[in-house]
C-alpha cells in the first residue's frame, strides 16, 4: 500500500509539472511570438488578444477573467483531479503570458511568427495533453458541452469556435492576413500534437486479395521478414469464400512487398493504408 502510495504521488507531482511545463512553452509561443504580430490560435487566447490591443488588457489576465465563469460552469460537470490540474494549467499561462509580454518579440516577421509560434504552442499542449490536463477555453466549453450532449464531437466545437475567434480577429484588425497566418499557425500546432502523440515513423496497412495468398505470404516472409495474417472473406460479386492477406509494415518495406504481389499475381487487389500505431512483436513494445 505504501509503494503503490508513493507511485499515484509521484505520478500527480509529474502531471502537475508537466501541466505548469506545458503552460510555459505555450506562453513563449504566445507573447514572443503571436502576440506581438497580431496573430491568434484561436479560443479564448484569441478573444485576449483583441482585447489586448483594444482595451490594453495585459492577454494572461483576461484568458484568467473569461476562465473564471467556465470553470465555475464546469465544476460539478468534469473531475475533481481534472479541475484542479485545468486550473494550474490556465493560471500558470496565465501569468507566463504577462511576465514573457515584458520581453522583445523573437520576431516581427509574421509568417516566422505565425510558423515558430504554431509549432512552440503545438509542443506545449503536447505536454498538457500528456499530463492530463488543459488551459481551460475552447478545450473546457467543449468538455462541457458533451456532458449536456454526448453526440456532440467535441473537435468539431473546438474547430468552429477557433473559426469565429479567427474570423473576429480579421474583423476587428482589418486584416485578412491575420487570418490567413493564423490559419497558418492553427494547422501546424495542430500537426505538431499529432507527431508528438503518434510519431512521424507510420506503420503501412497492407492488404492482399489474391488467389495466391499462401505463395505471396510466404515470399513476403522470407525476402522481406514480415509476417501475414489470413482473414476469410468473401467476394460479393463471385459468391466466393477468398483468403484476405493482412500484413502491418513499416514505409520502407512497402515497396517491395508490392512487387512479390505482383510478381507472384498480376492480377492481385491490393489496398494499402496508415495505420497510426502497430503494438506487438517486431513493432512497439
């Protein structure tokens, strides 16, 4: 009881760093980056920066200000642990964004801004994602809304909501071009989390129809080293039972397993596919 104490602490203590980690990274992808040149990420952080500009509201106090009320709509609606490392997570932005908005911007260029920044925020809500935890916003209306609505995707509510945060950001600064690097910076924050989560080394889905599946499974065993696995099938157009060939291969491989099939059956059907992560023997453990 006492190790297993210790372990569910120090797994707190590291997604409470993390979530404080997470809220700096975002920070400096935010007021040495996006702030400056008049770009959003959308969310609450876009709201902040209009009134940043129009109200000269320092941007952290007001993500706290328009955080508050839906923290106080959430509360009874996502976990208490949850809650409280949402809560660390948007003060410590919070007050990193106002600190870092002292220092000169890295850059006044804004498709470097909008660039570096997206990647530097994607990185850091990796690392909140990756502790559990969130900066509140957009993530928490979300959160909130499919409790009240479990159909509701919740990417889709995020996604519409940086739309109109973007397109007021336009409005108001008269710009189109803040929409489009802010566009711009969206996209690659949003790609950054992915690598981050899922890798850049995508396993290929491999899967063989073909009257000669046994021959072809065989010859990619032994010149390529991957094995194959058989699902029955049936060709709904022939009323036929056939042997469907499934085989998981890194890129590199792909190429060649292509040629065996063919070689062995011109006339072989073959789908090829991502698949975001492969668990087992000869992948990851």
């Amino acid at each position: 009881m006492k190790k297993r104490k210790k372990l569910i602490i120090k797994e707190i203590t590291l997604e409470i760093l993390g979530s404080v980690l997470g809220a700096l990274v975002m920070a400096i992808g935010v007021s040495l980056f996006l702030l400056p040149n008049q770009l959003s990420s959308g969310g609450v952080s876009g709201i902040a920066t209009i009134t940043y500009y129009l109200l000269n509201i320092p941007m952290g106090t007001m993500i706290l200000m328009i955080n508050i009320p839906l923290f106080l709509i959430a509360i009874f609606k996502i976990g208490r642990y949850f809650f409280i490392k949402t809560l660390i997570g948007t003060a410590s932005l919070s007050f990193f964004i106002d600190i870092l908005d002292r220092i000169e911007p890295l850059t006044n260029d804004r498709f470097l801004a909008c660039v570096y920044g997206g990647i530097i925020l994607g990185i850091g809500t990796a690392i909140l994602l990756k502790s559990n935890s969130s900066t509140g916003g957009s993530d928490l209306v979300s959160y909130v809304a499919k409790k009240y609505k479990p159909s509701l995707q919740a990417g889709n509510i995020i996604v519409i909501i940086d739309i109109v945060i973007v397109t007021l950001n336009v409005i108001f600064f008269r710009e189109i071009e803040i929409g489009l690097y802010s566009a711009i910076a969206i996209y690659l924050m949003g790609k950054v989390i992915d690598i981050l989560f899922e890798g850049i080394d995508f396993t290929k889905l491999i899967i063989i129809i073909s009257d000669k599946n046994e021959e072809i499974a065989k010859s990619i065993l032994e010149r390529v080293e991957r094995g194959s696995t058989g699902l029955y099938g049936k060709g709904m157009y022939t009323d036929k039972e056939k042997l469907v060939l499934l085989c998981a291969a890194p890129r590199g491989d792909v190429a060649r397993i292509k040629v065996i099939s063919r070689r062995i059956d011109p006339h072989s059907f073959i789908i090829i596919t991502n698949s975001r992560e492969v668990v087992g023997q000869g992948f990851k453990r």
